[in-house]
C-alpha cells in the first residue's frame, strides 16, 4: 500500500484529514502511529470544526515539524529553514487545492466532505516528494 493509499485508507475509516495525513507518514519519520493519530486529532474540521485551515494542511506540518523542526531557540538557522519548508508546502498547496481552508475545499457539510481526498493525497505527495 502506498501512502497515499493508506491515507485514504485511514480517512475512509473515520479519521480525519488531519489524522490520515500525518497516520500515512508519521512512523517513516519516527513517531508511532498511535502518538500521530492522536496528536493530529484537534486539528480535524479545520481546527476544532471551525472549518479554518485545512487538516490535510495541519497533519502535513506536523509532519514538516518531524523531519525540519528545532528544538533550540537560539537556532535562528534551524527556524529560517523550517519556515521555508512551510511556505513552500502552503504555496504548493493553495495552487492545487485552491486555498488552505477547508471552508472551501470541502465546499459541503461534514458528512459528504466532496475534495477531502484530494486534499490529502496533495498533502502526502508533496511530503514524499519534498520532505521524507
């Protein structure tokens, strides 16, 4: 299976963009599915249901944080490159989803979620290509 056919796999069974996202990647980079899971699980329906920056966008930053994150705040090089990285994904993102909110991706209510799969197979593809 590939990630992004687990990550649609894990969306079709109920979590969310956010979770399918990270739960497709999270253990190539270090952290245990279970942990993905859970720490990207706030983030579903665009933060907390307020339909605000998409999931999908969410789990793939986190993600970004694993592989590009810092954990030195005087490291002002560490934080210029996570930064880029970020900025790179969004401008990615945003050309080929649209926008970063999931007001206007899902462009449905919940229980239809019409362009969430695209959503995060975007968000997978740009962090096999770009990250791992």
């Amino acid at each position: 299976m590939t990630n992004q056919e687990k990550a649609l796999h894990l969306f079709q069974n109920g979590y969310s963009c956010a979770q399918a996202t990270m739960g497709s990647l999270c253990e190539q980079l270090g952290m245990k599915l279970e942990d993905g899971l859970k720490i990207s699980s706030p983030y579903c329906g665009g933060i907390g249901g307020t339909k605000d920056i998409c999931g999908a966008v969410n789990g793939a930053i986190l993600l970004i944080a694993l592989k590009c994150g810092y954990s030195d705040a005087h490291n002002d090089e560490a934080k210029k490159a996570q930064n880029q990285e970020v900025q790179k994904f969004l401008e990615y993102f945003k050309n080929e989803n649209g926008s970063l909110h999931c007001r206007d991706i899902a462009k449905c209510d919940e229980d239809k979620k019409v362009n969430c799969p695209k959503a995060i197979q975007t968000a997978v593809k740009y962090i096999e290509e770009n990250i791992l």
